[in-house]
C-alpha cells in the first residue's frame, strides 16, 4: 500500500464534466497503478486491477491518445471500446519524452506500486524513465513490461501485436478446417491471455514485495501466454514427434465433439470429453451399441472413429429444432450449449442470473452495457466505478494531488509537457 495522498482524485475533471467517482472498495484498494501502455493487452491488465480496487492512473501523450479510444464502433464519435478498456481508470495527459513530463512520472512513480508499460525495448531507457530511475525513486515498485517478443533475444526490437503471437504460438496454425489455411480469431485473444498473466504477475510480484521489500521487473512476452494455453504440444512433440493438425470444430482428443445444424436452422455445440458424457450422448441418439466397442474407452479411441460417431450425432440434431436439443440433452445429463451470438448473450438467463453483463451510468454516453467484473468475490467484490473517460479528463486533478500548484501545471501544459 502506498501513501494515500493520491486517493480520491477522480474528482470532477476540468470543466466540470464529472462528478467524484465512488471511492475503490475492492480487494486491491490502496493499490496505485501508472498504466503507461496502449493497445489492448497491457492497458486490459490495468483494467482488471481497476476493477478489483486498483487505483489506475492511465497516462496517455497530449496529442495521441491510446488507439485503442479510436478502434472499432464509435457513437456519437465516442470510440465505444474505450468505454471497456478504459473502465475504473483516471485519465489524464504526459509526455514521457519531455524533461518535464518525465518529472512528473517520477513523482507519480515514487507514490505507485506497479506501473505497466509495452514500449519497444530501450524505449523508456531513452526517455531516463527506465528500471534504474525508476527504482531510485521507489524500489519497492514493481514494472509490468509488455512486449511481443520480450525484453532481450533476436526479435525483441520487432514490433508486436497479439495477431503475431497468435501465429507464431501455433495456434493458427492447428485452427481451421484440414483443408483449408491456418486461421486467426477475429479478435484480440493473444493480448487478452497476456493482460490476464499480467495482472496476475503483477500480484504475484507484489506479493513478493511483502517479504523482500523490494519490487521487481516482470517481462511479459504476448507469444509465451499464447504458448502456454495451447497445452501440451510442445511435450507431444518433444516426445512423439506429434503436430497437432487442423481438425475443423472436431477435437483430436475426443469425440463426438462438433457443431450441429438443429432443424430450425440453429447451431449447437456438443463436447463429451468424459467417456460418460460420450454414452449418454449415443444413447440419446439412438446408437447405444458403439458404447461396447472397445475403441470407444479412451478419447483417443473415439476421436479415431469421429466419422462413425458424428454421423448419428449431426442426424439426430437435425431432426429437432434447438429447443428440443437442448431439453433432452439437459434430460440425459450430456453436454451441449447454444451457438449464441452477441444478441443472445445479452439476453441470456444465466448470464443474467450471474450479472455478466452490467449497466454502468457514463458522463458522455448515458448508461452503457458492458462485461461485468471478472469473478466474483463473496467478501470483498470488484465493482466497475465509471466507463472509460475522456482524454486527459483527470490531468488538473492528479496534479494537483501530486502537489503541484496551478502555475506549475499551466507551465508545464505551455511548455508541452502535458
């Protein structure tokens, strides 16, 4: 925990666009973090500490915001996905590379506990805003870096982006159809696996602190997170030689598992990775007598004979329409979920039962939907306070609890520090 100075200054940012944000009541209240980082995985770390309690100062240049406050559909030319990205964050304006802007860094650094940052390598080095400065001003600080590539090795330098990670991780390359390219997700999985390893390794290191006193540097590298979800293909490979290939919706592991077409023209997906589940599924369906086979034991087995097993699966579920589907596949106790799009989810009844998605009131926007908090606590619950604010919303405020003067800040805002 840090000195309290800084808390509360959330306050009603320059002009009057706000009112004070409820203060934090997480499980990570106390904690300060400087999110120095754009994009999506290392900004989305800072937003999962934010929402447990996190006090986030999210520092962005005077005149090119994060871009992510310009990625995707926009209201009212409101970048929408900012209003997620930037939850539970204080914004105000820096520049890094101005003497003056570094400065205020170190100052706002010497009262933080964490900051997280995903400039290239030597980037902040240059700025005099590297490890070694910034554990001068406060060694019990902890420094999230992330990167594509990591800090040091041949590629370090490349610029990185989670579509790299997720090709070079492999998994594009088992992701498809087998007769068709590799494919990538239609969304930012590689920066999403590495904000939540990162915000993970930014407790472990703060716990840490608790022993040593000291803080740390956490070099987070997007291809390694990626690497690490895929399971265990490096030790099939290592020890069989095996590449996992492209299998479509089947699973190399198990079977039946796909997706069906209902006959009311809707998808379901089925998954029967217990040998269980995969004979209650073939009894549903009519074809109890392959339970007796002696390939269908293992997944292994079964996966074999997909073509044998999917065949009276995809037939079954074509003859009913999804709500059937889903009634005597619940019967039977077999697993089975909807193909749901965006719609759906929002109006879901177990989403809605768990709060999945939740209304958050916004200055600019009046009341947005968005995904709730990440889990839940019984004691000591996160909570999204506000959306994502405007650019630079907070600056006067955080400043002035730093303790500047208002002719310090406007000096620093006339000489383009801010």
């Amino acid at each position: 925990m840090t000195d309290p100075s800084l808390s509360g200054v959330a306050g009603p940012a320059a002009g009057g666009r706000s009112a004070p944000p409820p203060p934090a009541a997480g499980p990570l209240a106390g904690l300060r973090v400087l999110d120095l980082a754009t994009l999506f995985a290392g900004p989305l770390a800072a937003t999962l500490l934010g929402d447990y309690g996190a006090e986030v100062i999210k520092i962005e240049h005077p005149h090119r915001p994060d871009p992510a406050r310009g990625h995707g559909p926009a209201k009212d030319g409101i970048g929408l996905w900012w209003k997620l990205l930037g939850r539970n964050k204080k914004t105000m304006t820096l520049d890094l590379s101005h003497p003056g802007g570094r400065d205020v860094l170190l100052r706002l650094a010497a009262r933080a506990d964490a900051v997280v940052e995903n400039f290239r390598p030597g980037t902040l080095e240059r700025w005099g805003l590297g490890w070694e400065e910034l554990s001068a001003v406060n060694p019990r600080l902890v420094l999230a870096r992330v990167t594509g590539f990591g800090q040091f090795g041949p590629y370090a330098r490349r610029p990185g982006f989670g579509t790299l990670a997720e090709a070079m991780s492999g998994f594009a390359a088992m992701t498809g159809e087998p007769d068709g390219p590799p494919t990538l997700p239609p969304f930012g999985l590689a920066d999403a696996v590495a904000a939540l390893g990162t915000s993970y390794a930014v407790m472990a290191a703060l716990h840490a602190r608790t022993a040593s006193g000291r803080g740390q540097v956490i070099d987070m590298a997007l291809i390694e997170p990626m690497l690490t979800v895929l399971g265990p293909q490096p030790l099939w490979y290592d020890q069989l030689g095996h590449v996992q290939p492209r299998t479509g919706n089947r699973s190399s592991n198990v079977a039946p598992r796909n997706i069906y077409r209902t006959a009311d023209d809707a998808w379901v997906a089925v998954s029967t990775s217990a040998e269980s589940v995969a004979e209650r599924v073939m009894r549903l369906v009519g074809r109890p007598e392959v339970i007796t086979e002696p390939w269908f034991a293992t997944g292994e087995g079964r996966a074999a004979h997909a073509d044998e097993l999917d065949a009276p699966v995809a037939d079954w579920i074509a003859r009913h329409d999804r709500a059937e589907v889903m009634a005597a596949f619940e019967k039977a106790e077999a697993a089975v979920a909807p193909i749901y799009d965006i719609r759906e989810v929002m109006t879901d009844p177990q989403y809605q039962a768990l709060g999945s998605i939740t209304e958050v009131p916004d200055d600019e926007l009046g009341t947005v939907r968005m995904q709730n908090v990440l889990f839940r606590l019984s004691e000591t619950p996160g909570a999204i306070r506000w959306a994502g604010r405007p650019h630079g919303a907070d600056t006067d405020e955080v400043l002035d609890a730093l303790g500047l003067t208002g002719a310090e800040i406007d000096g620093l805002r006339a000489a383009g520090a801010l």
